[in-house]
C-alpha cells in the first residue's frame, strides 16, 4: 500500500558518511592499524564501515593480546581526538529548514556520546535533533536494529512512520530490520552499491527537500 505523506512522523539520520564527511579519515586509520595486527584482508574497509568499535573489536580484532588491545584503543582515540568533520554538503540548510517544518528529527550513530558531543559542540546538532542515539546506548550496534528502534521509541513513533539516511550497508540494515523507509547517501559506497539495498540514493543534500524526502518515504 502507497505511503500517505502524512504517514511519515520522524526523520533520522546517521552521522558518519552521512551529516559530516569522515570516513576517508576512519577507513585510513582502521586499514593502517589492521596491517599493524596483521588481521587486513582485501575489503577491509567496506566491510566495517557502520560498525561500532566494540563489533570491530569482537570481530576483526579479536585474536590479538589485550596489550594490543589497549594500545589499539588508545590510538583510536588519540585520531579522533584530531580528527576533522567536514559537513556533507547541503546538510546544514536541509536540518534548518526541517526543523523550521517542526518534522521530529532524529540522529544514530555507531560512534560514542564522547566524539559526538565533539562534533555536536562544532555544529550545533543539539538545536535540530530531538533524539541523539550513540554506541552508549545500545548493546548491539549496527547491523542490529537496535540503535533505529530505540530512537523511535525515544522520539513517540512507530519505526515504519520514520525515514532513514544511511550511508553503510551495516547501517541501511538496522534501519531495514527495524522497518523503516531507508535511503542511501553515496559518500561511501557507489549509487550502483547501494541501489542494490535502497530503492532511493542521494549523492549529498543540496537538491534535497523536505518534498523530496516524502517523496522519497512514499515511494
């Protein structure tokens, strides 16, 4: 059955890939660190894109001793502590104008509540999103719906009333098992890639509108 527009209650967005630029700086650090500890294979990087660090700790990283472990962790956090966040472009005026539009919004992310309140204090999410989800929050992070469901319940709706922007395939699959309309964002994977699990791609937000975005939903 066709979607009506005013079926649509909430929009969610992932953050990484998706509102800020960052995963040229995370696939470059998690490629290095995983030919330090010999755990690389051809792939790698699309593979663990929309993990948590507790997934890639438990499924790439599992072998290696718990000093690795801890050195690993720390240079983890010593790159995100430099780490930049550029915006995908087009994103900044699309969260004023559907916030204008007072459409619940709502963020996801794989990351933890300590980088996302860095780039919170950058860009100001705190104003446009009603709902903030991090890796704190969940015990199974992406592919698991967990994350999605949680941020429905968080902002008073039904996950099938809620659309999603996802750019990793581990994210387009939470948000697909937790039964949400989901479209792709193209800065990690091709058009091609993606289109294979969304009906709906865009490249970034500049020609994006909330119209678009019903359009999309209804689709």
């Amino acid at each position: 059955m066709t979607k009506n527009r005013l079926d649509l209650k909430a929009i969610i967005f992932d953050m990484d890939g998706v509102l800020i630029n960052t995963e040229p700086q995370y696939e470059n650090f998690w490629r290095t660190s995983a030919k330090k500890y010999n755990v690389y294979f051809e792939g790698f990087e699309k593979q663990i894109r929309g993990m948590t660090v507790k997934k890639l700790f438990e499924g790439h990283f599992k072998h290696i001793g718990d000093v690795e472990k801890k050195n690993l962790l720390k240079e983890f956090k010593a790159f995100e502590d430099k780490m930049s966040f550029p915006e995908i472009s087009g994103i900044s005026s699309l969260l004023y104008h559907l916030k204008q539009a007072k459409i619940k919004l709502g963020l996801v992310t794989s990351s933890d509540l300590e980088k996302l309140t860095r780039v919170s204090g950058q860009k100001n999410y705190d104003l446009y999103f009603d709902v903030m989800i991090t890796a704190n929050d969940v015990v199974d992070g992406k592919p698991a719906p967990e994350c999605y469901l949680k941020a429905a319940d968080k902002l008073g709706v039904e996950p099938e009333n809620c659309i999603v922007f996802e750019d990793s395939f581990a994210g387009i699959s939470a948000a697909k098992s937790a039964g949400m309309v989901v479209v792709g964002v193209s800065s990690s994977h091709s058009k091609n890639e993606l289109m294979s699990e969304c009906e709906n791609v865009v490249v970034d937000f500049r020609r994006t509108e909330l119209k678009d975005i019903i359009k999309f939903y209804k689709s």
